[in-house]
C-alpha cells in the first residue's frame, strides 16, 4: 500500500475530504509558525503602519492571525464549524493581503517572503476558492 493508498483510505476516497483535510494541516501548520520568533518578528514589520495599535500591535496581530488561522483549521474538518470556519478563513486571507502587499512592494526589505504582488493576489485567489470549496461546496 502507497502512502496515498493509506491517505485515501485514512480519509476516503472523496477528493473534497482530502482536500479538506490538507488545507486544515496546511492552515494549522502555518498559524503555528506565527508563534516562532524568527518568523514572527519579519511578520510582525509586515504590518503597515496604518494598522499600528489599530486595535494591536503589529506582534499582537501577528498572534491574532495565527490563532485564526489554527482555529480555522480545526473548523474545517468538524462538520458543524465547517462552514464558520470556511467564511473566517476567507475573511481573514483578504484581511491579511494588504501585509502581503506591503511586503510585496518593500522586497529589498522582506527577501523571500515578499512574494511579488501579482502571484500573491493570485495564490489568495486560488486560496479563497479552495477553502469555498473545501468548506461550503463539500
């Protein structure tokens, strides 16, 4: 047995619940990393100053979005939040784009992590639709 094999029987053969169950580690995974303090730091200066103290910190927003983001996760993948979940998770890839965008024009300053603009806007795009599908549509 492959290890799709042994995913799929985990899981189903549905491709809506592996896909389900992929966003949420992939959600979960990433809203962890906002708490380790080489990542969070680079984050954290991401946040445009219009946003300071609007009504956190730019570290405090940083927490904020990974516990969302771990929260959302979760919600993906127990039926009665699934939805809930779906609709937080959109809301909060739109809410996070402007960090993302700001990054994206300040690239000499964020390196790697500054994804350029226009593939960003893509992959939040994509991002969206995927957790729609995965959240409401499944």
């Amino acid at each position: 047995m492959t290890l799709t094999d042994a995913a799929l029987t985990a899981v189903g053969p549905d491709p809506v619940t592996l896909a389900r169950v992929v966003t949420a580690i992939v959600f979960v995974g990433i809203g962890i990393t906002h708490f380790v303090p080489a990542i969070m730091r680079p984050m954290a200066a991401m946040i445009p100053r219009v946003f300071h103290g609007r009504p956190f910190s730019p570290l405090a927003w940083v927490w904020v979005t990974g516990v969302a983001e771990i929260a959302g996760g979760i919600g993906l993948l127990w039926e009665p939040t699934r939805a809930a979940a779906a609709i937080g998770l959109v809301v909060l890839l739109v809410g996070v784009f402007p960090a993302n965008a700001y990054a994206a024009r300040h690239r000499e300053q964020f390196g790697v992590i500054a994804v350029p603009f226009w593939p960003r806007l893509a992959m939040q795009v994509v991002l969206i639709g995927l957790v729609l599908w995965v959240g409401l549509f499944g």
